[in-house]
C-alpha cells in the first residue's frame, strides 16, 4: 500500500495515475475525499497536512508514504505517526534549490530533508527545478492581452515537466532500491523568460508581447497569489539566476531511461490554457 499526499495536486495527482497504471494499490490523502474522482484502483481518505493527527488514520497499513510539502506542515509530527503506523519507507518531493544558499526556499526544503532522515525510516528525496507549470501563471493576460508580464526577461531557468517529475516519484515509491538516493531533475535546456514566452507564442501561432513591470510592481502581482515571504523569496531566484546558465540535472535520465520532456512539448499540452475561448 503506498499513500500520497497532495494527491489532488499537479504532481500527486500525477503520481496517483502513475501508481494506479502500475497495479500499485494507492490511498490518496485529500481534505476533501467526497470531491476527487480518481483513477480505478486508487482509494481517497481524507487528512489534512497542516494537522498532522488528522493524517494518522491514513498511514495505517502503508508501506510507502510519498509527501508533498506544504506551507506550515508539522513535519516531524506526520513522520512519528508514519513510523509508529510502521511506514517503512519515505519518498519526499524537494527541491533542486539544495543544496544552495540561505534563502527561505532553501531553508524550508533542507528542514524537510532533515526531519525525514533524523525518522530513521529510509528515504528517497526528489529534488525537481522550477516547475514548466509555474508558466500557468501567464494564461490570463495570454488570453486577455496577448502579453506577460515578467520582471526578470533573463533568468535562465531550466523547467521541468511535472509528468517527468511525477513519473520519477512514482519510480522511487514503486522501487525499495532507490532507498537513499537523490535524484535531481530538470527540463532538457536553460531558457530565459524570453525564451518560454517565444515558444509559447509558437505553439499558440500568434505573437506574445513580453512587458517588464518595475521590481515593485512585480513584487505586489507575486504577493497577491503568495504570502510575502514567499513572493520575495521567488523574486531573489530569479534575481539569482538572472546572467547566468541553468545547468541540466540527470535525474530524469537516471530513473526514467528517457529525456526529459521539453516546454514545447509541455506548452502544447496546455495550450487551452493560453487560449482566447473565441479562439
């Protein structure tokens, strides 16, 4: 029995397909389990992260648990319980950001990394880069404008497909020999945001304006979906990756045999998104 968490989510609910195509018997964490539709197979149960006793029912009878971080987590609370429910091992999606500097992002992701190896139980850490889906932000002044708005035009970024991600957590979760690894993962090329909003204006067949808001103004579009901390904290990666090189990470390669997907594949797969409905 393996249980995911955030199995409403872009990466668990893929995993949860992933696992259920396997044949693996899945129990998916959601507060809402009455809402979900899943796949044959899966099972819903309902917990809450952010209350860790809430997610005690659900670790019973698991084997493998795959945690999906979320904002203001007890996580050493939610891994006792998993261990006491005798959960053997433990599969946590991280973040490429580790092992880097002191930002909050980093911060918040090392805490993770720490509590589940001071468990005791093994664990595999998959450490994704900046999500392709993050560009979902843009769809709509896409559809409305023809525009996005972005204020750093050079931060080179090397964004992963979250079906890559998830194929690789579900890999790691299927797999007691990947107990101990970190696998870093990454889309198949560096792009800058001007490199995304043209490729994105190739798979729509029409042309996209890219517009540089001032670092304020960036700033206050960014903390109206995310708390403050979090707004400037993603503003000082990109401030970070700005001039420089996005290196390519072998993660997906190592685990999955394959390439990685890349954006135009990704922005294809979207494009509904981007849009106009009288399109």
């Amino acid at each position: 029995m393996i249980l995911v968490t955030g199995a409403t989510g872009r990466i668990g609910g893929r995993v949860v397909r992933e696992l259920t195509a396997a044949g693996a018997a899945v129990r998916a964490l959601t507060r809402r389990p009455g809402d979900v539709r899943l796949p044959g197979g899966a099972v819903a149960v309902r917990g809450d992260l952010r209350v860790a006793e809430s997610v005690a029912p659900a670790f019973e009878g698991v084997e493998v648990a795959h945690l999906c971080p979320v904002p203001g987590w007890p996580v050493a609370d939610l891994l006792a319980y998993a261990r006491k429910a005798g959960v053997r091992r433990i599969v946590l999606l991280s973040s490429a950001s580790l092992p880097g500097g002191p930002g909050l992002i980093e911060r918040q992701h090392r805490a993770n990394e720490d509590a589940v190896r001071a468990s005791g139980m093994p664990w595999t850490f998959v450490r994704p880069t900046a999500f392709m889906a993050n560009d979902l932000s843009w769809a709509s002044t896409i559809r409305a404008e023809g525009t996005v708005y972005d204020a750093f035009p050079d931060a080179s970024l090397a964004p992963v497909d979250e079906h890559d991600v998830a194929a690789v957590a579900a890999a790691a979760l299927l797999d007691d020999d990947r107990a101990g690894h970190t696998y870093e993962l990454s889309g198949p090329e560096p792009l800058t945001t001007v490199d995304r909003v043209a490729i994105l204006g190739e798979v729509l067949g029409r042309p996209l304006r890219l517009t540089v808001p001032s670092p304020q103004e960036f700033r206050t579009t960014l903390a109206a979906a995310h708390p403050p901390a979090v707004a400037d904290a993603m503003i000082d990666v990109l401030a970070a990756a700005t001039g420089t090189t996005a290196p390519i990470l072998p993660g997906i390669q190592q685990v999955t045999g394959r390439p990685p997907g890349g954006y135009a594949e990704w922005a294809a797969r979207h494009s509904g998104h981007f849009r106009r409905k009288d399109a």
